[in-house]
C-alpha cells in the first residue's frame, strides 16, 4: 500500500499518461487521510479491500459513461480574459471553470492571497448561460458588521437614523446574474445565519421591510483562509460552508506555475506599457530568472506591481534587468544565493589503510587549451537550481516538523500548504511521518 505522501506523484503520474486514464485506488487499509488526498488528487473513487464486484462494475460503466459523453461533446472555446498560462495545474483549473460553467451549482474559489480568484469567478460568469446579466462583486472584509444586511438586502427609507434613501442591496442587484462574494471567511456570524436562509430560498427581507423581495442569482464565493478550520473553531457556520461547497476550485500560486513565467511576464509588461502609454519593454534573461527563482508569497499580484516599479525604475531604458525589481525581492534573492553557495559539510575522514606501499600519484587530466587548470565542471544550471531548491525545501520542512513538534494540522496552518500538498513533500524528502 502506498502512504499518502506517495499517492499524489502516483496519481499526477498516470493522469499524465495519453489517454489520461481516470483512477480508482483499493487499499486493504480504512485510512481516511489517504482517502482525502486520493480524492483531491483526482481519484475517481477509493475503496477498502474488501469490495464487492458489483460495486467495482457499478463505478466502472459510470466512468465508461462519462468517457462516451465527453467524446461526443462538442468543445467550445473557453473565454479566459486575463487568465495566462498553460501550465497543468492552471489547465486543471480551467477544465474545472468550464464545468462549473454548464451549472447552476454554487462555486468556492480557494487559494493564496493574489492567485486571481476574482478572474476565476469572473471567467466562470462570462461562460455561463447568465454572460447577459450583472456580475455584482463584495467584499466581505469590506463590510462594516452593523450595515453589512443594509449593504447586502437593501433597506427602506427611515429604517435607520442615516437611511435617507431606500436602496435595493447588492443581492437583489445580482438578479439574473452572478453574486461573488470574496473573502467569504470575513462575513460577520450575524450575516452567515441570514445569508444561509437566502442561498436556500433565494428571498430575503430588505432592513425595515414587510415584505419578501426574490433574487435570482448564481454564488460563487472566494477566500484565502481555511474555512474547516474556522468551522472547527466556531467562527464560520458548518451548513452555510456546505452551501457554498457546491463545487470547489483551488488555484494553484505562482511559484506552481513557473513554467508559464515566460508568458505571464510578457502579458503583464505589454499591459503595463500600454496602460502607461510607452513602448513595450523587453526583460533579460536574468531578469526572467529572477521571476522563477523568487517564491512570490503574493503570487500574481504581487508579480504584476513587482512589474509595475521595475517599469517605472527602469524609465527610458529599453531592457528590464534585475536591479529595476523591488529591494525587498533582491535581498531575498541574494540571501538565497549566499545560502546555495556556502559548500557542503566535509565528510568525516574515513581511518587510514594498513597498506604497506603508498597510494599511487593522481592521475592528470589533461587541460583544455585556453581554460584555467582549477576551473571545476559545473552542472547544467536547471539541475543546480532544482539541486539547491531541494536541500533549502528539506530545511524548511525539518525545521517545520521540529516547531510543530509533528502535529500535522499545525505544521499545514503555518505552511499554508494543502495537505495533500504536504504529504507529498514530505515523501518525495524522505520524511515520511506516519
């Protein structure tokens, strides 16, 4: 049996294969961890041994069903305005975008702070059948606790001492349309019990009114934080969080895509420098080196203003080069670099040999003309990076295991990591815990 730090490479492995073969895992172990991850990897199902056969073939026409179905369906181009990229893990996002968008169900978008939620909800609305209607966005963070139902249902004139005026709420003003609510996990306690009766019946009471008004709307819902745990915590509602839940989506941080830095960079430079009214600029290849070797904790939207100052800095200068970045992403690039270079501890001299004639001259290599006699044979760049990358993510992830004395659910709330993210590292460090 597999641990569950194997099961997402296992499964990123067959689903890579050509016919990307959809996967049902059996295990003689009722382990719910692997269960979970197996899921969020993109397992079809997850059966304990022992299984019925019925229940095997069950699964199977299902799948066999749905391979017809997709065969027979009729592709249509995906609108994804400002969504760049082809990397797998944004493709996989996207294929989800385009499911979500032949449905009604209510979608939450997760991810780190700066992934682009918003282009997600607003790509998810531009494909639906509602494309015509209103796509109406809130900020939950925004909203001030004692006039967030004010600002979301609308009041009548003279419900309060400042209601001068009647208004609609921004609900009603997403009839036939899209509702997204970012930062979901900041809506007030009040307003989720209030709100979890509006997402089922679609019908709310605007402040100081009698009377019902109906919105026919479509949610889609966004937040950075770990709504499970804020759940476990008493701070968010377990019935409106399966609400929500409909359908789920997590995009992937920058730092997973770097494939696609290339691209993403030309994009946003080329948008920059129109917004700004100047030629378009070019970047160095250290410049683009930079950009994938940096974490980016702000993802893409730290990127696209990290490229805003180095337009700005570099000025009439045609070229973009590393200098024009950001102090802040310069320093820690130079602390990066300084922690790589530092050579590895020397062995521990092994005993000498009881050997009565000495150890034979070192053989001389003969030099090159024209290259220096001490000059050592370096590696191709991408396997020192990836090389280096590695040894700096074990010392993260030791150091990790060690402050969070191994307790899993605190080791991912300090990473931010998801959990089957996690295991996988884990196993592909050798430190495998449980």
């Amino acid at each position: 049996d597999a641990t569950p730090g194997d099961i997402p490479a296992m499964l990123r492995h067959i689903q890579a294969t050509a016919s990307s073969p959809e996967v049902i895992m059996l295990s003689w172990h009722c382990d719910p961890d692997k269960a979970e991850i197996a899921i969020r990897e993109g397992a079809w199902n997850y059966f304990a041994k022992p299984t019925s056969l019925l229940r095997l073939k069950v699964v199977v026409e299902r799948i066999l069903d749905k391979r017809v179905r997709d065969q027979n369906h009729t592709t249509v181009a995906l609108k994804r305005e400002r969504i760049v990229g082809h990397a797998r893990p944004l493709q996989d996002c996207l294929d989800q975008v385009a499911r979500a968008a032949t449905t009604e169900s209510n979608v939450l978008l997760t991810g780190e702070t700066g992934t682009g939620k918003e282009l997600f909800a607003r790509a998810i609305h531009a494909n639906s059948r509602r494309i015509a209607g209103p796509f109406i966005v809130v900020d939950c963070a925004a909203l001030p606790e004692t006039l967030a139902e004010s600002m979301l249902f609308g009041h009548e004139k003279g419900a309060f001492t400042s209601a001068e005026f009647r208004t609609s709420g921004l609900v009603r003003e997403a009839h036939l349309g899209t509702l997204f609510l970012d930062e979901i996990g900041e809506l007030p306690p009040p307003v989720q019990k209030v709100f979890l009766r509006v997402l089922e019946y679609h019908c709310f009471r605007p402040v100081g009114s009698t009377k019902e008004v109906r919105s026919d709307f479509r949610l889609v819902s966004a937040t950075n934080r770990d709504l499970d745990h804020m759940v476990e915590a008493g701070d968010f509602r377990r019935d409106l969080l399966y609400r929500l839940r409909s359908m789920s989506i997590e995009l992937p941080p920058l730092r997973a895509i770097t494939d696609d830095m290339n691209e993403i960079t030309c994009f946003y430079i080329s948008k920059i420098s129109s917004a700004q009214g100047i030629p378009r600029k070019g970047f160095s290849p250290d410049f683009l080196d930079t950009l994938m070797n940096y974490d980016w904790p702000g993802n893409v939207r730290e990127l696209i203003n990290s490229l805003e100052r180095a337009i700005s800095m570099a000025g009439d200068e045609p070229i973009l080069f590393p200098r024009h970045l950001p102090t802040s992403i310069r320093a820690k690039m130079a602390r990066f670099a300084m922690a790589r270079s530092q050579p590895p501890p020397k062995p521990h001299a092994p005993p000498p040999l009881a050997a009565t004639s000495p150890p034979p001259p070192p053989s001389k290599v003969p030099e090159q003309v024209g290259s220096p006699a001490a000059a050592p044979l370096l590696q191709p760049l991408k396997e020192f990076r990836a090389e280096h990358l590695a040894r700096l993510e074990r010392m993260y992830l030791e150091d990790l295991l060690t402050s969070c004395g191994d307790d899993m659910r605190r080791c991912l709330k300090v990473s931010g990591l998801s959990r089957a993210r996690f295991y996988a590292l884990l196993s592909e460090h050798g430190l495998r815990r449980g």
